[in-house]
C-alpha cells in the first residue's frame, strides 16, 4: 500500500458498496438497470467541503452531498456501458450515489462526491 493512501486505510470504516451490471431497455422504452451486486468495502465517508461542492453544476451544490474516500474503485454512470453510478451504504445506514470521481494515482485512492439517495424528495 502506498504512504498516501495510509490515512484512509487507518480511518476507514465498513461500507456496502452496491454496483449495478450493464441493465438493457426495456420494450415499452424504459431503461432498466442490472440487478445490484452488495460487496463490504472500508471507506471514509465525511461531510464534502466547499471546495468539493465547486466542482458540481450551478444549481446543484445544496446539502446532502459527501466525499467518499476509499481504496476500491467507485463508479459514476456510465451511458456508453448501460451502467448506473455505484451505491455506497456507510455504518449509519445512509445511502449515497456517486456523482464524481476522482483517482489520486500517485496515492492509490479514488475520492468520490457521492449524493444522498433519500434527500427529502430532491430530485437526483
């Protein structure tokens, strides 16, 4: 492991990651996505700062947002592939759908911006 990512391996807590495969649309012209695969991840999840907040659309920094870090990859959507963004479940039972990504290859570790699911009844 490299120094780098040493922080976040020490910090981590257990997580359920859920990745959803390649879904496919569906006759009446919806799409409908693959069945979600549960694996337990560590990852450190935390308040996102302002600087993480900048990087996202105008309009679109309001609460409900964190910055996930972790030594396994995450994944946003993916049009091209038919997936949908990954699902991180941290220990307090909240959810968040992965909105950004970012590899900090010199370090070894993905730093994500991930969006509360249930963010009372904001669109996502």
């Amino acid at each position: 492991m490299n120094i780098g990512a040493l922080p976040i391996a020490l910090m981590a807590r257990p997580a359920t990651l859920r990745r959803h495969p390649a879904g496919e649309w569906a006759d009446n012209g919806q799409f409908v996505p693959g069945a979600a695969t549960p694996t337990t991840i560590k990852a450190v999840i935390q308040a996102a700062s302002e600087k993480d907040l900048r990087v996202l659309p105008e309009g679109e920094r309001t609460d409900g947002y964190v910055t996930i870090w972790s030594l396994v990859e995450l994944r946003t959507a993916d049009e091209d592939a038919g997936t949908v963004a990954d699902e991180v479940t941290g220990p307090e039972g909240e959810a968040f759908r992965i909105v950004k990504v970012g590899y900090r290859s010199e370090a070894g570790f993905w730093r994500c911006i991930g969006r509360k699911i249930d963010d009372r009844g904001r669109s996502l």
